[in-house]
C-alpha cells in the first residue's frame, strides 16, 4: 500500500507540475499578429472610402471624422437637432413611459432625447466605467438601453487594443465585449455592475459585437453576435445571465449560423470589403428580439446580401430562445438597410428604426410604421 501510495503521491506531483509549467508556457506566450490580405483599389464595403477604380476619391475630400466620447466625464456639445440631419449605425430607441421621453442611441454610444421623435437634444455622455477595463473607450458599437425590474441597462460592444487572438491570414482580434452597465435612470450614469473590473462575459478571446437584452419568463438572456471574422460563418448565439444582469451564469449556446438564411451572401464573392481588408465569409449582425400580437418570437438580425446591407427575420417555432429558428426567405428591409429594433410610440403605433445609406455613404437613422399585428412582419410606410 505504502508503494502505491508513494507513487499516487508522485504521479500527482508530476501532474500538477505539468499543468503549472503549461499555465506559466501559455500566459507567457505572446500573440504575433498576422498580416492580413488588402482590398483593392477602388474596392466598396463597410468602412471603406468611396473611391473609383484607380482608387482616387470620388467626392472632395472630407474633413477626419472625430469620434465622439460617451463617457459622461467628457464634454458635450448639447444641441437640438432633427432625424434627418443626424448620422448614425445600429439606431435604437429606448421609449420611457414614466417621463414621456424617447431615448435614441447606438454606434457612437452617446444618447439623445426626445418628446416627439422629429425634434431630438444631445448628445448626452451616457457611462463611468473609471476603474474598469473599458476606462478608456471613447467609442462603442450598438449601444442600447433597457428597463429590467425597475432598473435601466446599457448594453454596447467595448473594445481595447488588446490582442486576444489571430486567425493567421486573415484577421488580427482585438478585445471586443458586450458589456452591460446599470444606472437608476436611462440617462444614467451608467456604471459596472459586477465587482471585478476587468470582467467579461463572454470567453476573452472571442470577438463579441452587438449584444442585446431579451427576457424570457423571468430569465434575462444576452443574445449576441459571434463575430463572421473569426468565424468565417458568423452565429448568433446566447448566454443566461443572472439576475440583476451583473454576470453571465451559463455556457454560450449557439442559435443559429448566418448560411441557414438564404439571404446572406458571401462577402468577397459578393464584392464588399471590410475594413479596408479582404475577408471572406458570412455576417450575422445585431439581433434584436420581438414577439407578435399572436406571441409568436422573432428576431431582427443584419447581413450582407443581393442588395448590399439588409434586414433579416427570423422566427422561434417553439416560441422559446431555444428554437428553432426558421429564417425568413425574404429580407424585412433589403435596399443598404439593417440593424433595425422596433418600439411602441407613446401614441399606440409600433414603429421600426433603422439606418440607411447610400452608397458608401453616412449611415442615417429612419423610422417606418411596422404591422406585427399577425405572426409575420409587414414593413409599412416611412414616416421619418
């Protein structure tokens, strides 16, 4: 026994040994970021430069775009504007019935307010995240505001310059999070609920944009994007969080891949460029989750098609998150338009925004009357 024992003992040893060596290899270890294929010149795409086939600019060049701060520690400009003269990605309206007031915010993150949906004041500083990973983003992706249980959440996409992984050849990936934040009021300040500051919740080497907030009989749920960049094909995907939103308390479960809808098409293939770069693949961008008046479950979700940017519908044949999901052959919206939400306006009216471009163009919020009253959507008619 005495033997045994001696050798369980070393074997054990041995093991941990090993196992701590592992750690110290692996965390000493250091990411080497691969090169990546360019488009070529005169290429079109999401954050491309609208340029001919020589590459040469075709419109007067413009001044750098200066990138806005959401912090609510940085000043604001705070004027009053209309719909039509603002630019923004991935709009969303925040419509808080206790004060009458309609919270618009998204890519950029800042917030703007207003009582009538024309006529909107901001941008607002909307987080505090000092002492946190995050202190010092100036921009975040497809930020949104929600009422869980009294209390108002802010969901956006964070990043830092960070390398967290490579897919050599193709894509350097960089620290990308859905984070949720928590303030008492929708104009926040919106704060960190968990107590670790350096806090993720999802895997830190995943690339994670466009998180939202969905609740199901009393589970809150984070439906997210698995970005098609590391992917190749994107996912749209969940985790269960608790209940004061604070952390994730589950495994991600992935819901469905972006070619299970017809709609998408690949990027390369299909002409589009990103970031300057030629990667191949498959989008799925900004879910957003609804129900019909027959309480039928959908989900709003983004990509890349026949059209360029379009607005795909998913529906739950279950009627639960866990599907499955049947994709709509048809896009909701499909003219270089997505990443829509939908809201109910103070008057009644279920309205749907969502940004256009032309082009290459800005990307400019619109707001359409949507018809939910049947178990598919029906877009209707503009009406900003």
């Amino acid at each position: 026994m005495r033997k045994i024992f001696i050798f369980s003992v070393s074997v054990l040893l041995s093991t941990s040994m090993s196992a701590q060596n592992n750690e110290q290899t692996t965390s000493k270890k250091e990411l080497v970021p691969t090169i990546t294929m360019q488009a070529p010149p005169g290429s079109k795409g999401f954050g491309m430069p609208q340029t001919n086939k020589d590459g040469k600019s075709i419109h007067p060049a413009l001044p750098p775009r200066v990138m806005m701060s959401a912090s609510v520690l940085d000043e604001h400009q705070v004027t009053t504007t209309t719909l039509d003269k603002m630019s923004m990605s991935d709009p969303y309206i925040f419509a808080d019935s206790k004060t009458k007031t309609y919270y618009l915010t998204g890519s950029g993150g800042v917030i703007y307010k207003s009582k009538d949906l024309k006529n909107w004041t901001g941008p607002y500083g909307a987080y505090d995240t000092r002492g946190t990973w995050m202190e010092n983003t100036k921009f975040v992706a497809a930020a949104e505001i929600h009422e869980v249980n009294g209390k108002y959440y802010y969901a956006a996409s964070f990043g830092s310059r960070e390398l967290v992984d490579v897919v050599p050849r193709r894509y350097n990936i960089y620290r990308h999070q859905t984070m949720i934040l928590e303030a008492d009021t929708p104009d926040g300040p919106f704060k960190l609920k968990n107590p670790d500051p350096n806090y993720d919740y999802l895997p830190h080497n995943w690339d994670i944009i466009d998180g939202t907030i969905y609740v199901e009989n009393g589970q809150p749920y984070m439906v997210f994007v698995h970005e098609w960049m590391q992917t190749f094909d994107g996912t749209m995907e969940y985790v269960k969080l608790s209940p004061d939103l604070s952390k994730s308390i589950s495994e991600p479960k992935m819901l469905f891949r972006a070619t299970e809808s017809p709609l998408p098409l690949e990027m390369v293939g299909n002409g589009e460029m990103t970031y300057g770069l030629r990667i191949p693949g498959w989008v799925t961008d900004g879910p957003e989750m609804f129900r019909t008046k027959t309480g039928k479950l959908g989900m709003l979700w983004a990509s890349w098609g026949k059209n360029r940017y379009l607005e795909c519908v998913a529906y739950s044949e279950s009627g639960t998150i866990d599907g499955p999901w049947i994709q709509a052959d048809k896009p909701l919206i499909g003219n270089n338009s997505g990443h829509g939400m939908m809201f109910t306006s103070f008057d009644g009216k279920r309205l749907f925004i969502v940004h256009h471009a032309e082009g290459d163009g800005p990307r400019k919020p619109q707001i359409w009357e949507i018809d939910d009253s049947g178990d598919r959507l029906v877009l209707g008619k503009r009406i900003l």
